[in-house]
RNA sequence: GCGCCUGUGGUGGAAUUGGUAGACACGCCAGACUUAGGAUCUGGUGCCGUGAGGCGUGUAAGUUCGAGUCUUAUCAGGCGUACCA
C-alpha cells in the first residue's frame, strides 16, 4: 500500500512547474491560438474564499484540455487594482493604497498558487502600474482626438473634421455629438481657439461635458450609472444625488447600433445579451415639431405610437428642460417656481421609489399640428430631461402614465381604437382597429393639399402611415433613439489613473505621447483639499509647461507659461476596458501591443466571469474594443467571442440554538421544546452539521462555560443558506480546503457541485467523496507492497469499452462546461476498471491523460510514476473510437401503449421489423396480447420496441 | 410594470435532447472488519403498499404510440431593469 500523500505531491509538481516553466506561452505560428481569460479579480482585504476560484477552475480545465488537444494557449492573470475599497481604506488608516494593494495581491497569488492554475504568470498586468496605465492614457487620448461619423458609423481623426469645419462648416456633417451644431466656414475661421475648442469638444469620442451626475456626497465622487443601485452607491450604500457638473465622459452612445448589432456575431448567453440589448435600448419612433400659439417658437418630441396624434390632449416637459423657462406665463411664474424647487428637493432615490402624479401647468399652449386644435403645456417630473426631447404629446387614452396624470388633473381622455375601455384604466396595447383618427366631424388639417386618415387601419399601419406623412410634409421626422448614454469617465478620488491632461489658458489639452506615462504623485492626504479640489490638488508635483515638460513646483503654476494639470482621475472600469489586449503583448514599451502578436491572438475565444459586468465592465469593454479596431489596434470587432457566467457560490451558515437566558445549547431536533434562540456558528467548527463542541467552547470566550443538550450524543446544527460574508461566519477559506484535502480535491469538488453557470451554496459536506474518489484512482495504481501495479498487458473489449465510454463523454463534456458530470464519469469508469482487474498501461494513461485537466498534480505524479518523461500538461487527449462501443446484443424495454412492461435481449444490428416480431413472440408478451389486437407498431434500434394495443373487437 | 432564467428524492444534481426518470455524490439504514475512528469495505435507500401492483419531475390542460424534455395557461422562486413616451 502506497498512501496518497497529496500535500507532497501537491508541492512538488507546483515547485516543478515553476522551475520549468511550464505554463510560459510564447507565439507559435505553426500552432492555433487559443486565447482563455478570466475576469480578472479586484485584490480585496478580505482574500480569496472558495466562490472566486470557481470560474478560474472551470477555465483552466478548459485551457488545459485545448493545450492537450494541441492548441497554443494563452491563459493569463492579473489584477484590477484601482478602486474604491483601498482608498476608503487609506483615508481611515493613512496607509498608502499602493502598499494596502500590494500586499492585497500578494495574498491573493499565494492564495492562487496553492490551487495548480495553469497561468502564464510573466503576463500578469496590474492596472495600477505605470507600465500598465501608460496605455489606458494613451487610448484615452486617441479617444480625445478622434470622431464618429454616422455616415460610415467608424471613428476617424479629428483632424478630418476640422479640415471639413475650415472649409465647409457644419454642412454635411453626420456626425455622434452631444447637440446639433450648425455653422459656416466662415464662422468657424473667425472663432478663437477657445471656441474651436469648445465646439470639438461636442464631437470628440473622450470630451468634457456638463452633465447631470450621479453625485455621492459621502464617497465625494461621481459615479456611474451601473454603479448606482435603486439611489444609492454599489459601494457602501450612500444615497446618491443629481448634480450637474463639467466632467469627462466616453461618447459610448456613438456606438449603440454597433454594440447591439455585435451581439449578433458572438456567442453570449440570451440572458445577458438580453440585459444588453435592454440596456442599450434601440427605439424606433417619430420626431415631430410642435408650435407653441403665445410664442410662435416650435418644439420637438419623440413618440413611438405616431399612430396616436389625434388623442394628445396635452403636452409635458421634463422640469430640467430648457423650454420650461419659454413657455412659463407670467401669470404662472410663482407656481412652477415653486414647483421646480419641489422637483429640486427631491432626491433620485425618492423619485425612483415615488411615482406619486405631480406636475404644474406651464400657462402656454401648443397647436397639433394635426388638429390645429390648442393643447396645453405642463410640466411634470415624470418626463425625462435626459430621454428623447425631454418634452413628449400625452397621449391618455393609451399610455398609462399620460392616463394618470390625466385623471389627476381633469383632462381629457380621447380613445383612438375601437373597443377600447378607457373607463378605468389606458388601453395600452399596440393592437386593435384605430378609429377618432379623426374624430366625426373634425378634420385632419392639409398639407399640400393631402391630410391624414387612420381611420380603419390597424396600430400598425397607422404608425407606419403617420411615419410617412410627418417625413414628407416635413413636420417632423423618423428617428431612432438609444437608451444608452455617455459614459462620465471623470472621478474625485485618488486611486485611479491620472488624466494625461493639462489645461492650458482654460482649454484641455493633452500631454505630448512621448511624456506619457503621467505618474500618479504620492499624496498623504487622500481627502479632497480645502478648496474644494479633488485629492490630486494635494500632490506638489503637478503643473506641465508649454512645450509638455513636467514641471516640480505647483506655485509656478500663476506663471503665463504654466499650466495646471487634471485633477480628476478615471473611474474603474478604465483599466479594465482593454486589458486582455495588454495580455497578449504585456511587456511592450513602444505600443500597447505590437501588430505581431495583435494579429496572432486576436481576440479572447473563451471569457469566463460574472453576469453581474453585464451592463458595466462589458459594455464599456465592447466599446473600447470597437474604437481601437477602429484605429487599428484591435483585429477583432467584438473583443470575447464565447462568454461563460460562473454562478455566484453563497455560503452555508450554520445555527446552534441557545436556550433563552441560559448558556445551554439545544441540538437542532429539540429546540423546538424549549424557547431559544439561532446563534451564527463558524462554520469551520461543524462537520456533516455536527458541532464540534470542545472547539465551540474554545471559540469564543463567554462559550467557555456553554453545556449542551444532546440528540443521539451529538449536537445537530440548523442551516441556511446566505450570502458567504464574515459576519454570518459562513466563510470558507480555499486554503483550509487545499490543506485538509488537497488542491485536486478542491478543483474537482468546486466542479462536481453542479453546473459552471449555476448559482450555488458551497457545503463542505460532500467533499469526502471526491477525495474518496482521489484516492480510489491512487490505490488503483500500486499494489500492496507501494509497487507499480501496471502490466503490459493488452485491454479486454471489456476494459475498452469502459475507457472508450469515458474518453467521449468528457471530450463531449469539456466543449458544454458540465464538469460535473465528466467527474462523475471518472468515478464511474475508475470503479469499472478497477472492478475489472484492469491494470494495463494502454488504458491507465489514457484515464489520466483525460484526468490531468481536473486534477493536474495527482495526473503528473501517476503520469511519471508510469516512465514519461514529459509532463502531463502535453498529454495528447485520447481520441475515441465508436467500435469499442458497439454491443453485440442490447438490453431495451418494450412498451405497451408506451408503458415498458418488460426488458429483453436484441441484437444490436437487429432491424425494426426483426425487433418487433421478437418482442410480440416473448413469453412475456403474451398476457398484454390476450383479447387485445395489435394496432401498430414502434421500434428504434438502441432505443425503444412500443406495440400498441387494442380491444380486439367480439 | 417589463425582460430573462429556474422549478426533478432528505440534499447537491443526472437523464444520450421526445424513448426504462432519479446516473454520480452527500446523507441515512443494515452488515463486515476493528485495542471506537471524523477510517475502510459490502449491501440497501423516490413515495404508497406485506404483496402483485399503483403513484410520481410546481399545478392544470394539450400534441404524441410515448413528455422532466415540445405547446398553452397558471403558481412559486431568482436575476436584471425601471416613469425610456
């Protein structure tokens, strides 16, 4: 006997791989690429517990199989290391969030090296590092200096656009901006360079904008849309306000169509493209202007149900809207003041959860331009100022906000399809026959001659309809509108990338390529400064001159020839944007990565992370992958070409159950005869729900003295599941695992839970059967003596057909992620054989060939044990061959009436009619064919005999 | 409200994609071995029934010789999103 020493085996492969360099990768032209890539983790204070390794098992099973199978691949790992936490965390303690961070990364990769990835670790990047943010900066400043044209939906230079300025003007120009501009030549030559700046800014693809933001007075910084949860911040919880302020943002609009159409080419999951598609909310509808009758000015809405002019019975703008102003009488004034400071009170968090009707009239009126009827103009917080127009026609027959507000303030209702109750609610469905299109006896005013009719025509039609005639008569327009917004890119805090911009006499301009990169300055106050400014405006080194140098002393900063620098830094997803791209070329100080190995390894064939970057990081990564193929640097349009969403792994809590006032413990059968209460329990003190109660005792203090109330002679402990946090102590730590049972154990536990994409509570409960198993597969290996037990001996049919089951089923399995049930092949076929008193060497390197992916430590130590020389990493994966599948004779179920009543032996090449015939002659049919006629007959060969039955007729 | 996903033993989960439901593992029961252990091995384990047999994949219909799988309705849970006109 030869014990299954795992923690040895364990050290000595990991130390082996290192010394070798097994997992170095380098580009092969001979060989295809297979590029596999995690999300790559934020190093937390907290470290790893077992949930985040799950993804990482799972990929590198698939990257180890693909290099089995003869791929060249990539699998690398790094850290996103800017972010909030550490920041927080400086500023309550002083310690600098680089030395937080790094020790946090540390203890992650210790954490990580214990568990056998296959990572190529000399391609690790850091977002936090120079070497690194260098290239964020850089593509932020292609960003700033390029366009989108509409017309070839491509970004292009920005020098492009001021040629055309210079020479046409805004004329002819499609362009993505932040407002319709509209200029001649002329005007744009007379500007000054301020002016020219400002109205690039309005196209630039990085530009600086005054936007509403969600402004988080406690964390003192902007945050992102996805950072924003039902008004208050991801991170922390803080309630979250409107603010409008001048900010960098990331014209990611520009790109929606392309973003949506992308999704088309890759394989995603539905739910997350759906989340995305949602996300980026395409809108087909109709721009049509409306006159205001006191002012004579025109404004324009949006509206997706054109088909519904002749039931707006009033108009609404969004408070925020510039039109307010405009349209506000005199004899109005005082109340929409007072309204508009109501609207102002209010936080984002109270107008999400408040749809309580509000609103004020505006004291104007607009003409419909197809009744010619006046209409009049509110104002109402449920209009949106950042969607469509900010102002819309409510239409309250058929929309059941413009029906609310419309029975709030006594309005009229006006149903425009027939059969419509309106009585009690809006008929808001886009079905039915539209009719009062228009009414009897008013009429649909002329347009050269023509007018509208919608009368009869489905919704339908009458969308279409209307569509046609606004364009053609020029009363508005066919418009697509996209949910999806610019990105704010600016933040107040200091653990993040510095902008590589300076301000010079007030207009930003960038830093000279050849500085680049813009060093973060050490700070020791991470506070914003008394003035208000953000944390950078402590650090003493930030002023450059006009020909782009650095300049030391920020009191030269009054002088006419230097300039201030950007105090703001850029927001997390910054770094996370591009960084598969660094991978592939990771120590290059010329390019972000050279066209070599951008053209070898294009883009990532498999990502593996959390749905929960759905509308964040994978949004922003799409878009960032667009723009650089846009210039050239990527080679792929769509950056992660197969998406795989690991589940999140929740944690098991375990309760014990104190008696009221006492410090006596019921087990868990029994409490419910006494009065008690559930106390959290660490879970590292329960095995199989059993407590450990010496260890209780010592666990705390005031449980020194805690007795017991025991079933069977153990204490039994309640369970839940929970979120796995600290304080539920429902942590479990990998490390404890890999100690206790080894790595191997570990990877094929976390597999064996059920599927990759699932969420699901770890329970430690189990893991003694893969380890069981573990060990099964070691003792099939040696005999009594710790000799090599393995023979040369030729395979039976038999011994095949076991290994030939496996090598299919886990090469089926490896392409789907079911790795559960590979491994529950593995038990299946280690028992067959072993069963079978199998030890030759043709079938026990192939199992292990196929095992190496799982549990790669045990793999290499049999794997040599065995006299290869090579490591097991570049094990061939075993092809399998059908024939030794075939049986000579199967074992089916014959039916009647589709119930099996009995299984019988066929032939395997046995023809339906052959099957048939057999089962009807079986003795075992006879008793389901008295007194009844055979109707018709059903035989699949390896599948199924069915014989339908009937009375037969007296 | 809208969108997407999921409902199978005491538990985690299988089911060759429409063909013998419950593989594999945990747990549990019984037994073996043993200077009691949280070790190992063997057998059993969906439910009801002594039995033959019957019932069983959230619920109810439907298609089919045959449905966990397809269709429709409905209930429950989860995730995302939210006054997007």
């Amino acid at each position: 006997m030869r014990e299954y020493n795992f923690r040895e085996i364990e050290k000595k492969w990991q130390t082996r791989w290192v010394k070798d360099k097994t997992y170095q990768v380098h580009e092969d032209e001979t060989r295809k690429k297979f590029y596999v890539l995690n999300m790559f983790p934020y190093p937390s204070g907290a470290g790893l517990h077992v949930g985040h390794p799950l993804g990482y098992i799972a990929s590198d099973i698939y990257a180890r199989c693909k290099r089995q199978q003869g791929f060249n691949v990539l699998n690398p790992m790094g850290y996103d290391s800017y972010g909030l936490p550490a920041e927080q965390y400086a500023i309550q303690t002083g310690q600098h969030p680089e030395k937080t961070t790094i020790e946090n990364i540390d203890r992650y990769r210790s954490q990580l090296d214990k568990i056998g990835f296959s990572f190529d670790w000399d391609r690790e990047v850091r977002t936090c590092s120079p070497e690194y943010y260098k290239w964020t900066q850089w593509t932020f400043q292609k960003m700033f200096s390029s366009w989108f044209s509409k017309d070839v939906q491509k970004a292009l230079p920005i020098e492009k656009l001021v040629e055309h300025f210079q020479e046409k003007g805004s004329a002819g120009i499609n362009a993505a901006c932040s407002e319709e501009l509209h200029f001649t030549s002329d005007e744009w030559n007379s500007w000054d360079a301020g002016k020219q700046s400002d109205v690039l800014m309005n196209y630039r693809l990085a530009f600086l904008g005054e936007t509403m933001v969600n402004w988080c007075p406690r964390l003192g910084t902007v945050l992102a849309n996805d950072e924003v949860v039902e008004g208050v911040s991801v991170r922390g919880g803080y309630p979250v306000e409107q603010k409008k302020m001048r900010q960098w943002c990331l014209r990611v609009s520009a790109y929606s169509q392309r973003l949506l159409d992308g999704l088309e080419t890759i394989q995603w999951s539905d739910s997350i493209k759906e989340t995305q598609k949602n996300w980026i909310g395409r809108s087909e509808g109709t721009e049509v202007e409306f006159r205001i009758a006191e002012t004579n000015e025109t404004f324009t809405i949006f509206t997706t149900r054109a088909d519904t002019m002749f039931g707006v019975t009033f108009m609404v703008l969004a408070p925020e809207s510039e039109l307010v102003g405009n349209v506000t009488t005199a004899g109005q004034k005082a109340e929409v003041d007072k309204y508009l400071s109501y609207v102002k009170s209010r936080t984002e968090r109270e107008r999400m959860i408040d749809h309580t009707v509000t609103g004020v009239f505006s004291g104007s009126h607009a003409i419909n331009p197809f009744t010619g009827e006046k209409i009049p103009i509110w104002i109402s917080e449920y209009v949106l100022a950042g969607y469509g127009t900010g102002a819309i026609m409510a239409v309250p027959a058929h929309d059941s906000r413009d029906y609310a507000f419309a029975r709030h303030f006594g309005l009229p209702v006006i149903p425009l399809i027939e059969g419509a109750d309106v009585s009690a609610g809006s008929y808001d469905a886009k079905e039915g026959i539209v009719c009062n299109s228009p009414a009897a006896g008013k009429v649909s005013l002329q347009y050269d001659g023509e007018s509208l009719v919608l009368n009869g025509l489905t919704v339908r039609e009458a969308i279409a309809a209307t569509k046609e005639f606004v364009e053609r008569h020029k009363i508005g327009r066919v418009k697509v509108n996209y949910r999806l917004r610019d990105a704010i890119f600016s933040r107040q805090r200091y653990w993040g990338e510095p902008f590589p911009v300076y301000y010079k006499n007030g207009i930003a301009t960038m830093i000279p390529e050849e500085c680049l990169p813009v060093e973060l300055p050490k700070v020791d106050n991470f506070l914003p400064t008394e003035s208000g400014e953000p944390p950078l405006g402590n650090a003493q080194v930030w002023a450059w001159d006009e020909a782009g140098r650095k300049i030391v002393d920020k009191s030269m900063i009054d002088e006419k020839t230097v300039f201030p620098i950007e105090l703001y830094t850029m927001p997390g997803f910054a770094g996370s944007s591009a960084y598969y791209l660094r991978y592939m070329d990771p120590h290059n100080d010329k390019a972000l990565l050279s066209e070599q190995a951008a053209e070898y390894w294009q883009n990532v064939d498999l990502y593996v992370g959390g749905s929960e970057h759905a509308t964040g990081h994978l949004i922003y990564s799409r878009f960032w992958n667009k723009f650089l193929f846009d210039i050239g640097i990527s080679k792929k349009e769509e950056p992660f070409q197969k998406l795989i969403n690991q589940g999140m792994i929740q944690g098991r809590s375990n309760f014990v159950y104190r008696i009221k006032d006492t410090n006596t413990f019921v087990s868990y059968g029994l409490k419910d005869q006494y009065d008690t209460t559930p106390i959290h329990v660490d879970v590292n003190i329960v095995r199989n729900d059993i407590l450990d109660t010496e260890a209780f005792k010592a666990w705390r203090p005031e449980y020194e003295t805690a007795e017991f109330i025991l079933e069977d002679g153990k204490y039994v402990c309640g369970w839940a599941i929970e979120k796995m946090s600290k304080s539920m102590f429902n942590v479990v730590n990998p490390d404890t695992i890999v100690d206790r049972y080894g790595a191997d154990t570990l990877r094929l536990y976390e597999m064996f839970l059920g599927p990759v994409e699932q969420s699901k509570p770890w329970d430690t409960n189990g893991i003694d059967g893969c380890h069981r198993f573990l060990k099964k597969l070691w003792q099939a290996f040696w005999d009594k003596d710790g000799n090599l037990r393995l023979t040369d001996d030729t395979p039976t049919a038999e011994n095949m057909k076991s290994l030939h089951k496996l090598i299919k089923k886990v090469t089926a399995d490896i392409e789907t992620f079911s790795y559960n049930t590979s491994i529950s092949a593995f038990m299946v076929a280690t028992a067959e054989l072993t069963g079978q008193k199998c030890y030759s060497r043709h079938v026990w390197d192939k199992v292990i060939a196929l095992i190496a992916p799982f549990a790669p430590h045990i793999a290499e130590e049999l794997w040599h044990a065995m006299g290869n020389e090579t490591s097991v990493c570049d094990a061939p994966w075993p092809a399998y061959d059908e024939k030794y599948l075939k049986e000579s004779n199967v074992r089916l179920g014959v039916q009647f009436n589709g119930k099996v009543r009995f299984d019988m032996e066929f032939p395997a090449d046995a023809t339906p009619q052959e099957m048939t015939s057999m089962a009807l002659a079986a003795p075992e049919a006879a008793r389901y064919l008295e007194e009844m006629q055979v109707v018709k007959t059903i035989a699949i060969p390896g599948r199924i005999v069915n014989i339908v039955v009937k009375p037969a007729r007296s």
